[in-house]
C-alpha cells in the first residue's frame, strides 16, 4: 500500500460513522456473546490459538458478526481478505482463491475469507468456494443475518461450525453508548457531552439489541444538539426520542425472523393464548407486514386448530380478512385484533385437519374401484339400465332425516375419518354421531 493509500485509509477511518470507528479490535473489548466468545468458549480459544476453522456467523443485524471477523483479522497469523457478496462476483471469488493459492505455496499459511451477506451469494457463487474450503486453502467466514440452514449451501454448511448471535441486552448497549461518549481518540470523547442515564437508556430500549443503531443514534444527537453557552452539548431523554422514535425490529418480510413471528403468532392462537397471539400480530403489523396476509393465516387456523368446535371461528376470520379489503390501515388493525382474540379464545378441535389428512391418504394409497352405484348420477332417462342411482334411499324421507346405509366405496367401508372433540359445539356433533353410527 503506498503513501496516498494510507492516507486515503487514514482520513476514511476518521471520517467513517461512529459505529465503525467504535468496533472492538480485541476479544477484551467485545461485548456480549458470551455463550460464543466467552473466556474459554470454543470460538474465543480458537481465534485465541489461531486455530480457526471455516464458520458462519448468524444473527441480526448490530450484534457483531463484522466486528468478530474484525478481531479475528487482527489476531490471526493467516492471510485475511474480507468480500461483500452484494458486490462480489465469481470474477472476485476466483481472484481470492488464486491469491490464496500462492500465499499457501510460498509461506505455507492458509488464507481467511471474510463473506459479509453471504446469503445474498446465488448457488453458482458459493458453489466456486466449495472445493476450496474443502481441501483447507481457504478457511471460511460467513456473516448473515438469514438462517444459513435455509440460505447457504447445504455443503458449505456441513463444513463450518453455526456460531448463533443473540441481541445484545441493554446493559451491554449502555456500555457501549459510555465509552462512544468518553473515547477522544475513536469516539465523541473530544466534543463536551453530557449524556443523560435516561436518554442512554432510552436509545438501548429503543435500538432493540442492535449496537449500530444506538451508535448511529447518538452520534445524531451529538451533532445535531445546539451546545449550551458553556459549549456543552446535553443530551437528555427530549433530544433521544428525536433521535430514535421508533423501536428498531429485526422483521424483513421474506427473512428468518417473518418465519419465526408468524409461527409463534399460530401457535399462540392455537395454543389459546390471546396475550400472546395479539403482541405478534401487534409485531407483525409494527414491522409493515401485509394484514391481507396476516388475515390469511388466521382463517386457516379458524379451520384448522378451532373447525367445529366453534364454527363461528371460520365466519370471524374470514369477515375480518374481508373487511381489511375495504378498510385498510391502521383502523384494520381492530379487525385482525377482534378476529385473533375471539380465535385464540375459541374451543379447539383440529378434527377437520385430522380427516382431510386421513381422506387424503386413502385416496394416495388405496386403489377405489368406483363409488356404490346406488350413489351414482341418475338424472338421465337411461340411468336404471345401468342400474345408477338403484335402490338410493332418499334421507328426508326418513325419520329424523336420516337413514343408515352404505356411503363410502366397497374397499372403505367402515373407515372414520372423521372423529369430534369433547370441547365446544363439536361434543354435540360427536353425541349426534355416535347415534348414528349405532356406536356405544
């Protein structure tokens, strides 16, 4: 790197957010993640040993996977290169395996690939990696925020160790924001601030475990603060909220986390947990997810975890899915609610379920010839020599409407499918069937 490089990287460094300038450079510094980087946990020995071997590092956004495979960068005796796969192409990729190679061949040490977003690489790009890693001249270091059991190579996966990444608790968040505000050298440490306990508070609260957006919060607040006559620039809860009015959520509409908040929103409502069920659609709809989807989702589970034993469910659910149509936003949000609660607090038969699955395995696996010609269509003149329709019994012309006689082809004949809870309206339908079935 030549003099006009380093100076370049010097005024760069010193111009860049103060998020990156306050990013640990030692495992000492790091905060948090301590069921990884712990003293004596498996990542912070090997990184300590510089032993380290091809992982992936997993978890939202602000919890420190760049600044972990920034550390390692600076501890490690091997070759480091760090990529963006939002930039990087196959041309890249090759580019670093060659220069991988040749480090390897003329000093004997093996070479460390930094992937930032590695999720965004297509197959074909992580699929150029693959050998590499495999025979050891690269050793491996994704970074994504996307579960990689979905995301990455099945292959690439298999050969790396999951390092999970939690958010960062608030504590670790007010630490962080303490030093920012006395670091003269890297932080704000040169500008005479006077941070508030409550407004530190306030941006941890608010930042929802993501240390760049507390960061970046306080570094708008220190700038765009008018200093007192003293020069002191106050920083106090008014001037916070300014600065970060709404609660960051880790919530992307085709991402891990969607997945993650629209199963536990199912399995509140199924559960019979409105408390919950309701804090996940609040979540959903905070975080800008579609209500027409959301209301999808409650009609199936209307039918799926409620069916008869509250038949209404399915009426709630799907009037709420059609009143969001004409509604719209914010007001629709009473709807949703109105619908998940009744949902959540409904009696529970998944019996509906229970029998399409069964029927449906019937029809996969067992070879039905035809169905009893007795039900068969007769409306035509022709039918009875065909003997359709013969011997139909007609079930209003019955006592009780009803009349016992064979319904399902000959290869089923006595198969349930159907079997009613005890719970809600259905243990007046299971009554009514064991009747009719001449059960005891």
């Amino acid at each position: 790197m030549n003099l006009f490089d380093l100076q370049r990287e010097k005024i760069l460094k010193k111009e860049a957010p103060l998020a990156a300038r306050m990013r640990p450079e030692s495992l000492e510094e790091f905060l948090g993640q301590t069921h990884i980087v712990g003293s004596n946990m498996l990542l912070y020995r090997a990184i300590k040993a510089d032993k380290l071997t091809s992982i992936i590092l997993y978890g939202p956004p602000g919890t420190g996977k760049t600044t972990l495979a920034g550390i390692i960068a600076n501890t490690t005796r091997s070759g480091f290169i760090q990529l963006n796969a939002t930039a990087a192409g196959i041309k890249d990729i090759k580019a670093t395996i060659e220069t991988a190679r040749d480090q390897l061949a003329m000093t004997g040490s093996r070479t460390i690939l930094f992937i930032d977003e590695i999720h965004r690489f297509n197959k074909s790009q992580q699929d150029a990696m693959l050998p590499h890693v495999e025979d050891g001249t690269i050793i491996l270091i994704g970074a994504t925020t996307e579960n990689p059991y979905f995301e990455v190579n099945k292959a690439l996966v298999s050969r790396s160790v999951i390092f999970e990444l939690e958010p960062l608790s608030q504590t670790d968040i007010i630490v962080l924001l303490n030093r920012a505000v006395k670091d003269s050298e890297k932080g704000l440490g040169a500008m005479p601030i006077v941070a508030m306990d409550d407004a530190l508070e306030f941006f941890a609260d608010k930042a929802n475990g993501d240390a760049r957006t507390a960061l970046n919060a306080i570094e708008l607040a220190a700038l765009t603060t008018t200093p007192a006559e003293d020069g002191t620039i106050t920083i106090d809860l008014d001037v916070a909220s300014a600065c970060i009015q709404k609660r960051v959520l880790c919530y992307e509409k085709d991402g891990d986390n969607h997945y993650d908040t629209i199963s536990a929103f199912i399995k509140s409502m199924r559960g019979s947990n409105p408390d919950a069920a309701v804090f996940y659609l609040a979540k959903m709809l905070y975080a800008g997810e579609d209500p027409k989807f959301i209301a999808r989702r409650i009609v199936i589970c209307a039918a799926e975890d409620v069916g008869n034993a509250d038949p209404h469910a399915l009426m709630v659910a799907t009037a709420a899915a059609q009143a969001i149509d004409f509604i719209g936003m914010p007001e629709g949000r009473i709807i949703l609610s109105q619908a998940v609660l009744y949902i959540s607090c409904a009696p529970k038969s998944n019996s509906a379920l229970s029998a399409i699955t069964k029927a449906w395995q019937d029809v996969e696996q067992v070879q039905v010839k035809t169905v009893p010609p007795h039900l068969k269509d007769a409306h035509y003149s022709s039918a009875s020599a065909l003997k359709r329709g013969v011997d139909y019994k007609y079930a209003h012309d019955y006592p009780g409407n009803y009349v016992s006689q064979q319904y399902l082809p000959d290869e089923l004949v006595g198969k349930i499918y159907y079997e009613p809870s005890d719970n809600g309206v259905e243990r007046k339908i299971k009554d009514s069937l064991i009747k009719l079935r001449g059960e005891t």
